[in-house]
C-alpha cells in the first residue's frame, strides 16, 4: 500500500515537472558600461517593435582598453551576434537595429534549418 502511494506521488510530481511550460520572450542584460546599456535598450526597442518574441535572449558584454567593447547575443548559450563597438553613445541605434535585424534573420534561418535536420538516430543533445 505505501508503495502505491509513494508511486503515485512520483508520477504527480514529474506530471507537474513535465507541465511546466518555460518562460519566453526575455532578453536578459549583461552589459557593465554606459554604451553596452544603450545598446541592450535600442536592441530591445527594436526587437520588441519587429517580434513577438518567442524566444529568450541574452545580450553579455566585455569591455576592452584595446579594441573597444565587445558586444554579443546569444540563444541558449549559442552565439547569434559578436561585435566590437567603439565607446561612443551617439551612433548606437543604428548598430543596435542593425544587431537585431540579424539576430531575428538568424533565428528564422536557425528554425528553418531544425525542420529539415535529420535527428531519427540521435537525440538532440548528442548531435
């Protein structure tokens, strides 16, 4: 009897796990200077004015006294988008619509290319 319960328990619990439905349309920041924080903004201005956002995103950044600021998006851990931006605010829109552009061209092309991936031996994680 107890281990009619204590199943029963397990499968209610994984059910509840396997339901949960995962969080989207975030696009998290990680900037640190003033001119990463202004293009995380104008990027997402722009993402939210051309997506319905079904996705999550992360926009990280690395300051460098030689090449400028290393700017970057990814999805899942993926790079979609890398660039070394100069310190400078004035010009940032047209480089941040520029980022998000190619990063929605990226991710249509991405799903696209899901469809026809041939996965009938492997898992997803294994290829």
């Amino acid at each position: 009897m107890r281990a009619a319960v204590l199943m029963l328990v397990l499968l209610l619990s994984n059910q509840a796990h396997a339901d949960e439905a995962e969080l989207q349309g975030f696009i998290t920041n990680a900037t640190v200077s003033r001119s990463g924080q202004e293009f995380y903004r104008k990027f997402c201005e722009r993402m939210n004015d051309t997506s319905s956002l079904d996705f999550n995103l992360a926009v990280k950044e690395r300051p460098s006294a030689r090449w400028g600021i290393q700017v970057w998006v990814e999805q899942d851990n993926q790079p979609l988008y890398r660039r070394f931006l100069q310190p400078n605010v004035s010009d940032m829109e047209l480089t941040a619509y520029e980022a998000a552009d190619f990063v929605l061209q990226e991710i249509n092309r991405r799903k696209v290319e899901a469809l026809f991936k041939d996965t009938i031996d492997l898992a997803k994680d294994e290829l």
